[in-house]
C-alpha cells in the first residue's frame, strides 16, 4: 500500500502572498514585519509559502545574473548587483526623456531608472515598443514603490549585446477606475560599443 502524500497545510489567517513579498522584500514597517514574523513560525503553510516566494526569487536572481531575464526590479534588486561586484550601467530618465545608450563587453547588467509620479496610483502596467520591427510587448500590473518614485527596467543584456542599434520606447501607464493614463514616456536609443 502507497503512502499519501502530505497535505499542505492551510492558513486560517490567509495571508495574501503580496504580504510576504512586503517581507521578504523588507519594504514594510517593523511593527508588520515583526507580526508576520511571529505568524510564519506558528504556520507551516505560511513557513512554506514564504520558502517558495524566497526559492522562486533566488531562480529569478540567477536568471539576471546571467542576463537572460528582462523584468521590472525593485531598486534595491540593483543594489544587490552592484554589492555582490557586478557592472551595472544606469540609465536615469524623467517622463518623455530620450537617452543615447550602449552596453560594454564589461557590463554585467544595464538599467534603466524610470521616474514616475507614482501618488495614488495603485496598478501599473509597462509598454515596451521596439520601434524597427514594431514589436509590442506590455508588461501588466508591474511591481512598483511609491516612495521610489521610479521604475525599474533591466533588459536582457544577451538580447542586446549583438545588437548595432535598437530605439526602445516605453510608456508606464496608470490603471484605475477611470481607466488608463500615461505617466511617462521614455526613450532608449541603443548603439552597440565593441571597446
């Protein structure tokens, strides 16, 4: 006769996963951070969930350190980067600026800081428009921190290491109730450098 397997275990409290992210990410205050601290070591579902939250970030990790990953980071992700001794180029643009960008063979990530104001504003999206072929992509309900007051953009550096030249617009677009609106438009203009 087979064994069952485990069941998992339910949180009576359901604890939105957002919550966890909040904590793992350190961005909520110490009184929340010490409550669901106390919570996790009294809940085997939520110990658990937080251990999946954590090993799905760590897979994350390595995907953008291997530069196969393009996302939207929180701006501490760079920071991480940058104190574990990897090459980050930044970018920093306001709404509607445009920048002249390149990537090294010794950049290890480039960023891009988009500014943003981000009061009241409860769901964004990213869209990410490729103006030589056209190609569309948006980004939907994208992480963002209001008292940051910029976005994040890390693009694959793979994707555009062998690229001689790229425009990339994006536009950070506001979702509410009455519907949508751009907070910013940012232009990247990509020329390849080979020192």
């Amino acid at each position: 006769m087979s064994k069952a397997a485990n069941p998992v275990p339910i949180c009576a409290e359901a604890i939105d996963v957002r919550r966890w992210l909040g904590y793992w990410l350190d961005e909520i205050d110490a009184a929340e951070s010490s409550r669901l601290e106390a919570h996790m070591f009294e809940c085997a579902a939520c110990a658990h969930a937080l251990e999946r939250l954590v090993a799905l970030g760590s897979s994350i990790r390595e995907l953008h350190k291997r530069g196969q990953l393009a996302t939207i980071v929180p701006a501490a992700f760079v920071d991480t980067l940058k104190n574990a001794g990897l090459s980050v180029r930044e970018y920093r643009l306001r709404p509607e600026d445009s920048v002249l960008c390149t990537v090294t063979p010794r950049d290890d990530f480039v960023v891009g800081h988009l500014e943003a104001p981000l009061e009241g504003v409860t769901r964004l999206d990213a869209i990410i428009e490729q103006l030589e072929d056209g190609s569309v992509v948006r980004l939907e309900d994208i992480p963002f921190n209001r008292r940051e007051r910029e976005i994040v953009l890390v693009p694959s550096i793979h994707e555009l290491r062998p690229v001689e030249t790229l425009t990339m617009r994006v536009q950070v677009v506001a979702l509410d109730d009455g519907g949508e609106r751009v907070l910013g438009t940012y232009t990247f203009n990509h020329r390849a450098t080979r020192d």
